[in-house]
C-alpha cells in the first residue's frame, strides 16, 4: 500500500507520499530450518538483502519535489519459531511463536527534479 501523511518540523509541515512501491529483489544466501522436538520449527536466514523501488512526493510551504527512489537493505538476519501443534481435527497447524530481525545497512538513492 501507499505510505502518506505528514511530519512537523521547525518552520511547518512537511507533507509526503510514497508510491507504486515494489520489492525488487530478494536475496537468502544463508538459510536454515530445523526441527525443535516438542516446540516445532527454527527458521534461520542470515546475511540476506533486498532492494525496493518507489515513487515519492514531497510537499512543505516553500517548495515540492517529487522522483523516484531505490532502497537496498543488506546484512539483514532473521530467526523464526514455529510451533506446529495438532488442531481438533488431527491436523497440523503451524503458528509464529517468536521472530527476531536485525538489519546492517541501508542505502537510499533518491532521484527527483531538484
């Protein structure tokens, strides 16, 4: 979706809208599941990236700009719990019980008209 609103700052209001936002790339050169006895599953991704594309537009009292902007965001590491436990039926059913995300570095390029 859409990202819009606006910020406060010194003089007046900055507002702002960020578009047309798209994940372009996703990379996982390290993952990892096990199996937990008794609990259910550790999913373990490491040292991954991703880039994300956007349009965005800038607005305050004294001027507006607007462009397009890529952001790539690396080192970025997650570990995962599921539990997998049995619902009424018999079935498996599975369910986040714990997730922990730590990014390294994120660069953002923007492209407008000023």
């Amino acid at each position: 979706p859409d990202l819009n609103g606006y910020e406060k700052f010194g003089l007046g209001n900055v507002k702002y809208n960020i578009s047309r936002i798209h994940v372009t790339t996703v990379e996982f050169p390290s993952a990892s599941i096990s199996l937990i006895p008794g609990t259910g599953i550790k999913l373990v991704i490491g040292n991954a990236s991703l880039t994300i594309d956007m349009n965005w537009n800038i607005r305050t009292w004294m001027f507006k700009d607007s462009g397009r902007s890529t952001v790539y965001i690396s080192k970025v590491s997650v570990t995962a719990i599921f539990s997998t436990p049995l619902d009424n039926t018999g079935h498996t059913s599975i369910s986040l019980t714990s997730c922990r995300t730590t990014s390294g570095d994120i660069d953002i390029k923007l492209n407008g008209k000023s």
